[in-house]
C-alpha cells in the first residue's frame, strides 16, 4: 500500500470523545485531532445514561472532518470504555438509551448473584474483578424492569457504534471481556455464565449476545448516507485500553503498563489468564488484548478524583486550573496524607473533595481543604496505589518487571509520572499521550495491509510515532521506607 495512507480513531472516554486522523508515512505515525467533544452520563428519573445518539451524530461528523482534512481514509475503528451496552428491538432499533455505569441501580447486586452463582466459580470462568457496574450485574439490576421477549440483540457501546456504521452486529472480544459473560480462557461467551442468566433472572442471554470478531476483524464498508463517502470498518481492540496496550512502547515482554486517564488500568501483558483463587481474592482481573494476549490487571480510580474535585472547586466560585494545582502540589512536602484510591466511595459523581476529607479523618489523617494540598494527596495516593498494584500484579503472575510505562492523558502529568518513579522504585517511560488512538490505528492499518507483523512490530511503529519521556527513582528524595510507612497508612490488600 502506498504511503502515505489515512486511517480515523474514534476515540471516546467516559468524559469526552475525539476523532484522530492518523497519516502513515515512512513506518511512523502522524496524528492529529480531527474532532473533540465532550461526554458525560444524562440524568434521568431512571438514572444516568449515555446520550448514544448524540455520540453518534459527533462521531459520524468527526469522521467527516478526517476524510476531508486527509482527502480519503483507507479504514476507521471505534473504541469505548467497558461493560455498558444498548438493547435493540427486533427492527435493530435502540430501545431505550444505556445506562451509565455510574448508576447507583446495581449496588448490592453482585452479593445476589453471588449467592446463587458463586464468586469462585464466575471468576474461573470470567477470570474478571468484582465490580458492581461488570455487565452481568447490570443485566441482573435491570432483569425484571425489561421486557426480555422484546430484546434482539445486546450491544456493546463500541459494537453498537460499528453496527450503525455498518449494520454489523458482532461483539468484538477486548470489550467483550469486560462483562463476566466470557468464558476467558477459550474466548468464548460462557454456557454456564449465560445459562444462570437465563435461569435465574429469565434473560435469555444467549439468544440476544452477537458474533464474537477479534481485534483486525473488517467489519464492512460504512453504510450510504451514514459519512459523506464509504470507508472500511475495522473492529480495533475496541476495549480503549485494550487498544492503549497495544500502543505501549516497550522493547521487552518485562513490562508493567497504566492506561492513565479517568481511570488508572495497571497491570502487566501476559499470554494466558491468572484464575488463581489468590488473583480473585486480589481482585484482579483478566481482560483480553490484541493477538491472542490478556491484559492482567487492577482498575484505580484514576484522574477521575482530581477532575471531579476541580469540579466541585469551580462550582464553589474558585478559580482553579490544572497546570496552577499540579506546579503548587509540586512544591508541598509529599506524603503527608495518603487515601485509598479503591474505595468505592469515591466512584459516584459529586463532592470529591468533601469525601476525601472523610476519608482522611477516618484513617486518622489531617487533610486540609485546601485545593493544593488535596491535589498533593491524590496524587501521592494514585503513585501509592500503583505501587501496590504493580507490586501484587507480578507477585500473583509470577512475573519481574523491569519498567513502567504509563500511556494516556496522565503521562503529560510529570509530578504523577516522577512520583510513580518513586513509588515503584522502577524506571517509568512516559508516552504516548493519545495511546489509545495509536493503538486503534496500528492495529487498523495491519488489518488494512499497511503495516505488518506481529504485536512487537506494531511496538515499533509505536516507538517510532511517539515522544517519550523517562523517569528514573530518587529525584524527589523519598525512599523505599517513606512509601513502606505511607502504604501501612491503607487498608491491607487481601
């Protein structure tokens, strides 16, 4: 295939979306943002869900603008976060809009379920962490307030994008991954998992999960009239940090990764899932990736903390921005106040900031209100719980690492980025800033023939498309001990 050749990312978070264009040119990488727009959960009597529709009219019109600022595409592919998904009716017609995981419809679910399908044996199955918002809890939270008979199939967000792209239903694995539905070892939907749905709560999975497609599946040509001209669809690794990894600039298979954004997915790249009864104890989870790989990991809460804080800070009247906190949290002592950044308390929208301030009377800490020392506490407190995550990750894998690599949003954090260095003792390699869209578009362009080879030469184009910047330990003075005395401050893992 001639050089250079364009390819769309479609891009979105759990609180804004973009469109990247992506120019292939001499074995690297060009990207630049065709769209961006903002995202977030719509509140209704009912509870929160996504404006799907609404993201589709963004999407359909960033893609536009990449055709028109590249003069053609040669593919696009589509990611989201997890676990959410649409239900269509039988003319493939949304039924009503999806719920956001955010909702508070699922608390106390997974101990219903639990009692009749025991945590140990969903996750030999599912191999997949206890999150009250996983998808089989969702649909567990919504059994009897659905007319299931009416349902045809189930979506995905990223495979219910694609399908109205290309009219395409399918589920691509990555994301599939993410819903206790998935047998994780065969890569298969699960027969018992979706059995005791059906069951038990009288949803007849298995008649409304799609085709399952791994990542580099051609999914089509978009629909006529849906963009201003027809271009191949590819289901990406569709899960956005499925897609992050693939991007991951490492020379070596010892490697830890964090998919640093809303969310903090830590964790390492393995070949085969960990379905130990101390990795489900752990909490961890094992979600699938690009070529055959699993992405074994832990969720943090992430900048989700600090976004929302600076939320709540504005709408108190403060003029707070992020390049003013981040330099003064820089400048304050570190350690002196540690949260963990686990505790479901902080998942909700709302007062960040009051709750955190609970959070530290409760472990007998004094934080101040005050926007910069609470910003040096969040982020002392995300550095600390990478630690522990890396740290319980290579101990229940049986693997050593030799570096970090943080992709995101959060690796143009150079105080997260350095305190991470410090908190792991290890080097931490920052970049790509948009990895998630790198990701989508290296593995768009083999499925394409534009590249080649396998997920170490995909690595390479990485490497070759991406500034980076290397932290090493000890610059800021702190020592094993100070982060031994700061962990013994949270709660004992399991």
């Amino acid at each position: 295939m001639s050089d250079p050749t364009a390819f769309a990312a479609v891009d979105l978070g759990a609180s804004s979306g973009r469109v990247i264009l992506g120019t292939l040119a001499g074995g690297r990488f060009r990207l630049a943002e065709a769209a961006r727009f903002p995202n977030g959960p719509t509140t209704r009597p009912d509870g929160l869900r996504w404006d799907a529709v609404g993201l589709f009219e963004q999407i359909t019109r960033g893609i536009d603008a990449a055709q028109a600022a590249s003069g053609g595409l040669t593919g696009v592919g589509v990611d989201t976060w997890g676990v959410d998904y649409a239900l269509l009716d039988a003319a493939g017609r949304l039924r009503d809009l999806p719920f956001n995981y955010r909702d508070e419809r699922t608390q106390g679910v997974p101990e219903r379920v639990f009692a009749d399908f025991p945590a140990e044996r969903l996750y030999a199955i599912a191999g997949l962490q206890v999150m009250s918002f996983n998808t089989i809890f969702q649909l567990v939270a919504e059994a009897s307030s659905v007319e299931w008979a009416d349902v045809s199939h189930l979506l995905l967000m990223p495979d219910l994008f694609g399908y109205w792209l290309t009219g395409r239903r399918v589920a691509e694995v990555t994301n599939a991954s993410t819903t206790g539905l998935l047998d994780v070892a065969r890569r298969t939907w699960s027969s018992q998992t979706c059995g005791y749905l059906k069951a038990s709560h009288g949803i007849d999975v298995p008649r409304i999960l799609p085709e399952l497609v791994e990542p580099g599946t051609l999914l089509g040509d978009s629909l006529p009239g849906v963009l201003t001209s027809s271009v191949p669809v590819v289901a990406v690794g569709s899960h956005d940090t499925a897609s992050a990894v693939v991007s991951v600039p490492a020379e070596t298979d010892r490697f830890a990764f964090i998919s640093s954004g809303t969310w903090s997915l830590v964790g390492l790249e393995l070949d085969a899932p960990v379905l130990t009864d101390a990795s489900r104890q752990a909490n961890f989870t094992n979600e699938l990736g690009v070529d055959g790989t699993v992405r074994y990991l832990t969720n943090v809460m992430g900048l989700w903390v600090l976004s929302e804080s600076m939320r709540a800070w504005r709408a108190e009247g403060r003029d707070v921005d992020l390049p003013g906190l981040l330099g003064a949290a820089a400048r304050l002592p570190g350690l002196g106040c540690v949260l963990d950044m686990a505790d479901e308390r902080l998942l909700p929208p709302g007062d960040m900031p009051a709750r955190l301030l609970a959070l530290a009377q409760e472990t007998g800490q004094h934080l101040s209100p005050d926007p910069d020392l609470i910003t040096r506490c969040i982020l002392d407190s995300l550095a600390l719980a990478y630690r522990r995550a890396v740290r319980r990750a290579c101990a229940l894998a049986d693997r050593a690492v030799d570096v970090v690599h943080i992709v995101g949003g959060g690796s143009q954090n150079t105080l997260l980025c350095q305190l991470t260095a410090e908190a792991t003792g290890l080097p931490v390699v920052a970049g790509p800033a948009e990895g998630t869209a790198l990701g989508n578009l290296l593995v768009q362009a083999r499925a394409c023939g534009a590249l080649s080879g396998d997920l170490a030469a995909l690595r390479r184009v990485a490497i070759a498309s991406s500034e980076l910047v290397r932290y090493t330990p000890g610059r800021l003075g702190s020592t094993e001990a100070h982060w031994d005395a700061a962990e013994r401050v949270l709660p004992s893992e399991r």
